[in-house]
C-alpha cells in the first residue's frame, strides 16, 4: 500500500510585492482592451465615421504598429529615468486619462 504525505507551506500567502498585483491587473486591462479595440475599429471606422476601407485599413495598422512601438519608449524610460515601477504608475494614469 502507498502512503502520499502532503506538506502544507508555511511561508506566507502572499509571497510577492503587492505591487506585483497591480502590474498583473493592469496588463490584463490592457490586452483585454486592445483585444477589444482591434476587434471593432475597423467597423468602427468605416460604419461610423464612413472612412473608405482604405483608409480605415491604414488606421487599423497603425494602431496596431504603435501599440507595438510605445512599449519601447516606457522600456527606454524606465531604464534610464524613472525606474520599473514609477513608469507603470505614471503611464498607467496616462492610459486611464485616455
């Protein structure tokens, strides 16, 4: 007969920084709004805003190119100036003003 023996962790629940929370929040917040975003801009643009397909075609993708590029200047920014956690709190508060 085999006998299995479970150990309960003594160490803390919360083994992290809660910062870490608010980081994994706030990139859950950001692709399921740029997900959402995608998804809908281009009817958007041309059911609403009667842009050509053409043009909401060249829209489309450069959003999608500058949601790509804006990582690299908050990764410049926080390697340089301000720090990781200062420039996910500011440019947080820049997302959320819109």
């Amino acid at each position: 007969m085999v006998s299995t023996r479970f150990e309960v962790n003594s160490s803390p629940l919360l083994r992290y920084p809660r910062s870490i929370f608010f980081i994994i929040s706030n990139e859950f917040s950001e692709r399921f709004n740029y997900c959402g975003m995608r998804a809908v801009l281009a009817l958007y643009l041309t059911q609403k805003l009667a842009y050509s397909t053409d043009t909401a075609t060249v829209i489309y993708h450069v959003f999608k190119s500058l949601m790509y590029f804006f990582p690299m200047i908050g990764a410049i920014l926080a390697d340089s100036w301000l720090g990781k956690y200062k420039t996910i709190l500011y440019l947080s508060m820049v997302y959320c003003a819109g």
